[in-house]
C-alpha cells in the first residue's frame, strides 16, 4: 500500500485523548467495583487521605481514599490487612496510571466495627490504660454521686429508682448526655473532663465521689460511643473514681476495661455503689451486739485484773508490810525476852553456884571462926611475916566483926 493512502487513513492520539479514551473505557466498565486484596505500602497523608495498593499473589493495583470517604471507617489500616473495598476504577492523567478510588471498606473474614474494636484494644492495653494497678477504689457510701448518661434513657430510670430504694439520702449529679451517634463520644468525654473540674472549685464534702457512665443495651452500633478512644482516655485521666455501666452482659466495652469498676447494667451499677439501708441498719445493729458483749467481756477481764492487782497491792503495802514486819519485831523481842530471861536464869544459877564456892573460900567465913586478917598501914597491905614489919609501925586488924588499930611495939 502506498505511504500516501496509509497517511490519510491513520488517526493520530495525542497522550490526552488516548488518556482520556481509556479514562472513560474504565469509569464505564469499572464504575461500581468490589475488590478483594491485601494491604500493601499503606501512606497516610496529613490531610486524612490514604494511599496504599491492593495486592494479591498476581498483581497489584494502586488505590486511594479520600479525606471524606475515610472518616467513616472505624478501623485502622495497616500492611497486611486483608480487604474488600467498593469504589470505581479511575486513570490519573498526569501520570497516566489507573487506581481504585475507594468509597467503603470491610475487613475480611471480620466485621469493620469488631476489627476497630480489637485494634483500639490492643493500642490501649499496650499504653497500660487496662492495668489494674490504675484502677481507684470506689468509695464506700458516697455522698455524692455523678451520672454521665441520656436524660431521657431507660438506665437514668434504673439508676435513680435502684439508689432511691436501697439508700434514698444520696444526691446525684447528672450530666446529660447523647449515649450514640457521631456526637456521643464528645459529649461523653467533655461530660466526665467537666465533672473533674467541677470538683476542682468543691469543699471536700460537696465533691463528686464516683461516677457512673454508661447507657442501656443495644447493638454494637448502638453502644460504639463507649469504644471510642476520647472517651477511654477520658475515663483514664479522670481522678474521680468512675463505674462503667454499659447495658450489655455478654461483651465488655473499652469503657468497661478502662473505667475502675465494670457494671454489666446501670441497675447493677447503683446496686454496687451504695449498700442497701436496711442492711447496714442490721449490720450496724449485730456489730452493736458485738461490741455490748465484747466490752462486756473485756469489762470482766479488766474487772480480773484490777482485782488482783488490789491483792497484790495490799500485799506490797507499806502499812501491811509495816505491820508484818511489826509483828515480827514483836515476835522476835518475844523470843529475845524469853531466851534473854533463860539464859539470866542460867547465869543467875551459875553465879550463885560461884557465890558458894567463893563464899566457902573467902576469908571472911575463915574470920567468923575466930581468924583474923592483919594490914600494915597505910597501903593496907597483909602482914604474911613479921619481916615486913618494925616498931611504930601502924597495922590495922580485921576481925570477923570490926576491925582494930595498933601500934607496933615490939617485933619478934
């Protein structure tokens, strides 16, 4: 064929018209798509719009969410994530690629709603938002309570009925609420952070003790407020003591992991915060009996111990022992006379014996038979030999009566 007739025959694209042809082939052939694939190269941007591809063992296709679309997704992409997405097949001409512009996603083998649940779990108990070494006591018989709930729910009803019955003197605080939609979790979280604060500006006494948030049972949908992330960390940071009351009994919300306390219903919630009347009332009532008889014993024991700690006082008091110890100094005076007045008596018997013997050996006695004693004057000394004697001398004799004064005439 001639290059002139090939020349007129043959149409010319330019990049922008073949760019745009296939751009409509697609949109018209791939306008509403479901597309299974795994997750790879995920990109999130600042603006919340997410890039990533969608790969199966074959082949692999650029795809992208946008800002609006994603908003509504309750999960969180990751690598590896097994997914379908619903969207259309577009071509970006200034790079002349195709891509799967995406307007919802499911998980697979998962529902959207379960797999953000897990995920915010795993995230949180990670941080330690689950601890139990975080979780504040509630306090026994408050005073003052604090609702974070919809004032025109069943469980505000509950609440109030259930704490108007077992106690009746409380006073609660309620801060109104939506408990589901997409402004629940805000009001949720800004109701326990303004909570906190209100107690900040409180005496002691007029503070909120505990608070009880949570709603009545209803689907996953229904409840998704209380696994919101705001609103576990609201619960986290909160110093008032709070009781998760959420009305499903088989599942636990991130609420119920978070909060101190897990009520399965906002009846069970009032029932766990204050004890019913009556009950302390007999409570009081045994420990009263208790304590009469406890008293009572102990009254006895000390009643005991004084009794003979008065013996043992009396024993070691110092007029008693004056008088123990007066009775034995009379005692042993009573022996020292007796004995004293023996032993005289043996002396007495002695010494009379001795007198005997003296008195038949004194000179006296010899005297009374008709002897004499004879002195020399004036030392009075016994003349025993005319030696000691010489004329003039003056000598003096004791007769057995009366006694005679000579004069030495003559020695011989």
């Amino acid at each position: 064929m001639p290059k002139d007739t090939l020349d007129t025959k043959r149409h010319i694209y330019t990049v922008t018209e073949i760019t745009q042809d296939i751009k409509l082939i697609l949109e018209n052939t791939f306008a509403q798509v479901w597309v299974e694939g795994e997750v790879s190269n995920f990109r999130p941007s600042q603006a919340g719009h997410l890039y990533f591809s969608l790969k199966d063992k074959d082949a692999l296709l650029n795809s992208v969410m946008f800002a609006r679309a994603a908003i509504d997704t309750k999960f969180r992409l990751e690598d590896g994530l097994k997914i379908i997405c619903y969207g259309k097949v577009d071509v970006y001409p200034p790079r002349g690629q195709y891509q799967l512009i995406i307007e919802k996603i499911e998980p697979k083998g998962i529902g959207g709603l379960q797999l953000a649940l897990e995920q915010l779990k795993k995230t949180l108990e990670k941080e330690g938002l689950f601890a139990q070494e975080h979780k504040r006591p509630i306090p026994y018989l408050p005073s003052n309570i604090g609702l974070v709930t919809s004032i025109s729910g069943a469980a505000i009803k509950d609440i109030l009925k259930v704490l108007d019955r077992r106690f009746g003197d409380i006073h609660v605080v309620i801060s109104p609420v939506q408990v589901q939609g997409d402004a629940a979790k805000d009001e949720i979280a800004s109701a326990i952070d303004n909570f906190n604060l209100y107690n900040e500006g409180l005496p002691l006494k007029d503070r909120i003790e505990v608070l009880i948030v949570g709603r009545g049972g209803g689907s996953i949908e229904d409840l998704w407020a209380f696994n919101e992330e705001i609103v576990a960390r609201a619960i986290y940071n909160s110093v008032i003591p709070v009781i998760s009351a959420v009305g499903h009994e088989r599942d636990w919300s991130v609420a119920d992991l978070v909060a101190d306390m897990r009520a399965p219903t906002p009846s069970v919630a009032a029932e766990l915060v204050v004890p019913e009347k009556t009950e302390l009332r007999q409570q009081v009532q045994e420990l009263r009996q208790s304590l009469n008889l406890s008293m009572s014993h102990a009254l006895e024991l000390l009643h005991q111990d004084l009794s003979a700690t008065q013996k043992k006082l009396s024993l070691l008091n110092p007029v008693t022992l004056l008088k123990q110890h007066k009775e034995k100094v009379l005692d042993l005076a009573r022996q020292i006379f007796i004995r004293t007045e023996h032993f005289l008596k043996l002396r007495q018997a002695g010494f009379n014996t001795a007198i005997e013997k003296l008195s038949s050996l004194s000179p006296l006695n010899i005297l009374s038979r008709g002897y004499s004693i004879t002195f020399k004057m004036p030392g009075e000394e016994i003349i025993k030999e005319n030696k000691t004697l010489k004329e003039g001398d003056i000598i003096k004799t004791r007769l057995h009566r009366g006694e005679i004064l000579s004069k030495v005439t003559e020695v011989n």
